[in-house]
C-alpha cells in the first residue's frame, strides 16, 4: 500500500540510503518502502531536480559536488553579471573587421553579442551562432555585422540550437574565432557541459575555428560537467573574471592555457 509514511520523511530516508550506497536501483527502493515503481521514480525525480542526487538508469546515484545542474538562461543572466560584461567587451576585442567568428550559446555569449554590437568599429562581420539571444542582441548591428543562424531542433533552457541540422553547417565553414561557453574548467578534466546535446555543437565550432577562445565567469573554473568539449590543449585562450580561484588559474597556466582575467568596470 502505497504513502504508509509522508513523501518528505521517504524521500529523506531515499537519500539517505542512496548516500550509504551510493547506488539504489527503482525495484530495491519500491520493494523497501512498500510503493510503486512509478512512485519512487516521482520521488527520485523530486531529489534530482534539488541537486540532491542523480538519476541513472534503473537508479540513482550519489551526486558528485563537482557536477553541475543545468540552468536555464534566465536564471543564469543575472549571475556574475558585471564579470560577464567585462568577458564580453574582452573577448569582443579580438574580432577584426572582415573576420567570421563562432558565437555559442549562454549568457556569456549574449554578453559578447552586446559587446560586438558596440563595436561601431567593426563592419563586414560575419557571425555564426547556435543561440537565438544571441542573434537577437547581434540584430541591432545588421548591416555591419552579418548574423548566420546554424538551425536545428530548439533547445528551450538556453534557447539553443542542436542536431539534427544544426552541426551541418559547422561542418562546411572555417572561422577565425570559436568562442566557447561551458560548465566547467577543470585542469584535468578539461571544458566540460552539461548538456550533451549543446555539447556535441561546441565540439563543432572548436573544429570548425582557427583559434578556440572558452569564455567562463570564475565560478566554472575548477568545475567537472558530464560532457567533454576539449582537452585544455586544444583551448587557446580562457577568459574569465577576478572571482576565478586564484589556485585553479595558476594550475592552468602551468599547463600552458593562456588565461585572461576581465576586469568589471566600476562606478
């Protein structure tokens, strides 16, 4: 008979064991507290969604601390706001006039977009992007600048584009600059998301560039993601913000990654 004890006090006890075990399959847990399959999975769903744990196959899993969930574009855009905006004039400064550049998704991006519109210096630019924000902050610069979305399946949380379509483009273009979002910077693990989808794009703008610029507020830096997008020997520069450990900087400039700190504008 199912709900014998509250959901919240289940719930807790769910966790609990899958913390002591670090994986508990849906049969187990069904079995255990005398409720359905579809129950548990309802309740497993709930701890995900708190980042409390993740949910696998037949299971869930402990969640490691380093792993991130993903965010939606909205809540993001307010997060290291300032550092972001000064990311974004940096990374705008490397674009020259006659250049194609590789804009992915996130609220970095869309601070370089709004940087590069700025740039009342640039003219016959063209961009690619994967991101409707980013095109509708690059608008406002048309005609000087060129804006190429890639097309393909609309991802809601980041107003991204993916495959299907979305890679054919990638495939057939050569830019000058890739620059790069993420979840995570990590000196062993490399850049990582957490999108799996949105991380075989990114793949394809590295391949598709010149020169791969990763764009990142210092709250990625020392972050692991499930999705591999490079290897830091593949990144030829970083830019981030003073919020950047101090410890992981200095371990990625020992392995040779060229890092920018973008500093906020005050006052």
């Amino acid at each position: 008979m199912e709900e014998v004890i509250p959901a919240a006090l289940r719930r807790d006890r769910m966790l609990e064991m899958v913390r002591e075990r670090e994986f508990v399959k849906v049969a187990d847990l069904s079995s255990i507290f005398g409720i359905s399959e579809v129950t548990v999975r309802t309740d497993l769903a709930s701890l995900s969604g708190q980042g409390l744990l993740e949910r696998v196959h037949g299971g869930a899993v402990v969640r490691d601390p380093n792993f991130m969930v993903e965010r939606s574009f909205e809540e993001e855009l307010d997060a290291y706001a300032a550092e972001k905006a000064a990311i974004g004039r940096a990374a705008a400064g490397l674009i020259r006039s006659g250049e194609t550049a590789i804009l992915d998704v996130g609220t970095s991006a869309a601070a370089i977009a709004r940087a590069i519109v700025a740039r009342e210096d640039l003219v016959d630019v063209s961009i690619f992007t994967s991101g409707l924000s980013n095109a509708l902050e690059l608008e406002a610069a048309i005609p000087r600048i060129s804006v190429i979305l890639t097309g393909g399946t609309l991802r809601p949380k980041q107003h991204s584009l993916v495959d299907p379509m979305a890679g054919f483009i990638l495939e057939n273009i050569n830019a000058v600059t890739a620059f790069i979002g993420c979840n995570g910077v990590h000196p062993e693990y490399g850049i990582t998301n957490v999108n799996l989808p949105e991380a075989e794009i990114k793949r394809k703008m590295v391949a598709a560039a010149q020169r791969t610029v990763v764009v990142a507020d210092g709250s990625k830096l020392g972050n692991i993601s499930v999705a591999k997008i490079a290897d830091l020997a593949d990144v030829d520069q970083l830019m981030t913000g003073p919020s950047a450990p101090t410890g992981v900087v200095t371990q990625l400039v020992e392995l040779g990654v060229q890092v920018e700190i973008a500093q906020p504008e005050h006052g």
